[in-house]
C-alpha cells in the first residue's frame, strides 16, 4: 500500500526482518520546558544545550518571548537543531498578550501563573483540542494568589488573567487529581513571589508524581530550596533562580516505542546518549518492556532492548497487568503491544489520561476496535483480550502518542494507515524519517 507524497495519511511500514539498530533522539520535552521558564525567570542570562525543537517548544518560547524574554537561537553541537541562549524578563514587567497554548500541556499549564510576576493582562488560547483540557486547579490557584481570571465559568481555555501587583497570598490548595503539571505550574514561578509559596495538594490521588520529581531536580539544580518532606505538600522559600547552563537530555519517553520494536520483529534496538541518572518516567521504559519478555542491556550511554525472535517469528508477548500511575504517558505504547499478546493485560493508574490530548484511552479502544481486537475501558484504565488483527485506519486524534502506537502495531499488523503522522510534531518532529530509518535499517 503506498501514500500520495500530498495525502496526510501514513502507511505504517511493516518489518519482517529481526532489526539491528541504533539511534539517538532529540531532547525531551519535558525538561526543555521546564528549563525555559526557569532561564526566564533566573537573575541572568541561561543557555539551553541540545534542547528539543518541536511545536510544543516552539509554543513555549514564544509564550515566554510575549512575556519580555529574549530567546535566541546559537549554534550548538546537537544533530537535532541550534542551542538556545535566553534572557529573563524585566523584573515588573508590563505586558499585553495573546499566548498560543496550541495542544501543549506545559503552556497552558506553566505560563499562566507567570501571569503573577507581571503586570498587565494575558489572554490565552489553543487549539480545539485545548478547550477540553482541565484547567480549574491552574485558575482557582491564581484566584487565590488574588489574580483576577475571567474564563466565563468554563474553568477551560480561553481565558483572561489580570493582575496589577504582588499576589496577595504566599499558600494555595489545589486538587491536582487530573495531572501533576498543576504543581509543577505553581513551583516553576513560586520563588521569585515576595513570600515564596506552600502548595498544598488537597485530593486522593497525585499521577505521575516522577515529572514533580523532575521539577523540583531542576528547581533544586538552580539554587531554588524546596521543601517537600511532607507528603502533597510543597513549600518554596522565596530567592533568586540561579543562571545556569543546561544539556538537555534525550527525550526517554519518545524511545518507547522505538525500543518496543523488537518485541514484534525480533532482534535489538540501542538508544544512544542514555543518561546514567534521571528524572524522566521514560527511564521506566526497558523494565516496563521486561514484562512483555524483553530484555536489555547498558553500556556506556548505550540502552539495548533485545526482543528475541519476535512475534512475527513465533516468539511469544505475554499479557500483562500493570498499574502505570507514575507512566501515563508510556501507556499508549505499551497498550498497543498489549494487542498482539497472547493473554489478556489489564492497565491500571491512568484514568487521567482522559484529559491528555485526547481522551486517550477512548482513542485506544477506538483504534484497537478498528484492526479488529478487542479492548474496553475500566474505571480507571484498559482491559485488553487476544484478537487477531488486520489492517485499518488508526486515528492520531492530534496526539502524537497515539500516531507513534499505531506506527508500532504497523510494523507486524499490515496495512495500518496513520490519518496524521505529523501529529508527532508535538514533541518529536523527526519521527517518520527516524522511523523509516528503524524499518529500512540492515537485517543482522
């Protein structure tokens, strides 16, 4: 099956052969954001080493360049595009914006408390898909940082933010049950406030508490002192943000499904510049694939998944059960494997993942349920059950996890057609040709 050069839809290739390959990756996501605010707000100029530059990024900086930011792009030695050198925004900053959220989590979820240390008024907006993405906790906190917000009681985007001082509380309390950006937001900003902040997390349940984790290492590696001894709660004393000069790490989460190949074609798949220690969930990968019966080894700043024959030459996936509260965003992957296994999984933790996106994991159901398998939601996951698969259409929904789990479900099941590869420009905008790279790469 081929695809015109001017169609959207994408032919996922298929690979028979047993792969050998290696790759490295662009920076992650995460941490590229994350390190953007901070060099915004530091008390001198930062430079960012071999960040990511996607349209999750690109959002980003400009969001930062509307606030007073100077963000400029030098050359670097990254084979994924130029460093980043960035000085903060004026201290009192006055601005009048319109920021683009686009689908980006960390811009709609980072920037608007930013709206805290400057004054003036902010008017934020995304794509379609952004107006369904809870916002409440981001906007009852800035309310109670005495922010005024107007958001026509949607508690989504668009919204307005006004403010004309110093906040007027130094604590909120928030129930970030939907997503752990919510504190991240918060603690990012919460150092440069006269009186620092406490934020207190008031619900049951905390996801993906590895990218707080992230947040506090980076704040911490700034010269930020974050108190964070008690369970859901956080205090910040208020100080500088040190400048700082920052390698961005490679982006571990966008190695899953590159490292799941080998479970469906057999043979291995190394991810180069593989950090010793690190705050990113992706790390979680290998041992996750473990339980698909993979194994792996490093070396050096080498992962290597070897995936034994493969289930394309008999080798056998068996299901599993997983509770991936602390991975949600590992579980479209690894949901996708789950469909070739020989025994049902069951996926536990990531009933958030409704809000991502899209409702993640409707769009996995949906998806599975097209290629002919079986697959239903539970309260607050997946339940998957053996079916044989052919080929159909796999729905991106815009979401760039979702276009790379139907990429992977191509390489055995033939004819999957991806409606929107470029999806993947969300964080990873090289992943067609690093893919076709994967698919094309030379039989051991």
């Amino acid at each position: 099956m081929s695809t015109p050069e001017n169609s959207p839809h994408w032919s996922a290739p298929e690979r028979a052969q047993p792969l050998r390959h290696s790759l490295s990756l662009p920076g992650s996501k995460s941490l590229t954001n994350r390190e953007l605010v901070l060099a915004a707000l530091a008390e001198g100029p930062s430079t960012l080493r071999r960040p990511l530059h996607s349209r999750d990024t690109a959002l980003m900086v400009e969001a930062l360049r509307s606030l007073g930011a100077i963000i400029t792009e030098i050359p670097g030695e990254g084979a994924f595009g130029p460093d980043l050198a960035i000085t903060p925004i004026p201290a009192g900053h006055d601005v009048s914006a319109s920021i683009d959220c686009g689908l980006a989590g960390t811009v709609m979820r980072f920037v608007p408390p930013l709206a805290a240390l400057v004054t003036g008024t902010l008017r934020f907006d995304g794509d379609i898909g952004a107006r369904r993405r809870p916002m409440a906790t981001t906007l009852h906190a800035l309310t109670q940082l005495g922010l005024e917000v107007d958001d026509e009681g949607r508690d989504t985007l668009p919204f307005t933010i006004t403010t004309t001082g110093t906040p007027a509380d130094s604590s909120v309390s928030i129930d970030a049950s939907a997503s752990s950006q919510f504190v991240s937001g918060l603690l990012l900003m919460a150092v440069r406030l006269p009186g620092g902040l406490t934020v207190t997390h008031t619900g049951s349940h905390l996801p993906s508490l590895p990218h707080i984790e992230m947040t506090l290492s980076c704040l911490r590696a700034r010269g930020v002192e974050v108190d964070s001894s008690t369970l859901g709660v956080w205090r910040v004393s208020p100080g500088p943000i040190s400048a700082l000069d920052v390698e961005i790490e490679p982006d571990l989460s966008n190695a899953a499904p590159f490292l799941a190949a080998p479970l469906i074609t057999g043979g291995q798949v190394s991810i180069e510049g593989w950090p010793d220690q690190t705050t990113q969930v992706g790390v979680d990968v290998p041992r996750i694939l473990e339980h698909f019966g993979a194994t792996f080894t490093a070396s050096g700043s080498t992962l290597t998944v070897d995936g034994g024959i493969g289930w394309r030459h008999g080798g056998d996936i068996p299901g599993v059960d997983l509770d991936l509260s602390h991975a949600g965003e590992l579980a479209p992957t690894v949901i996708a494997l789950a469909a070739l296994a020989s025994s049902p999984s069951v996926f536990r933790g990531i009933g958030h993942l409704r809000g991502h996106e899209t409702d993640r994991l409707a769009a996995l159901v949906e998806n599975i349920r097209a290629l002919g398998g079986v697959a239903d939601e539970t309260p607050d996951g997946i339940a998957v059950t053996p079916a044989p698969l052919d080929g159909g259409a796999w729905k991106a929904f815009a979401d760039h996890r979702m276009a790379t789990s139907g990429a992977l479900l191509g390489l055995g099941v033939r004819g999957v057609v991806v409606d929107d590869i470029s999806s993947t420009g969300k964080t990873l905008p090289e992943f067609p040709e690093l893919w076709a790279r994967l698919v094309e790469s030379s039989a051991p």
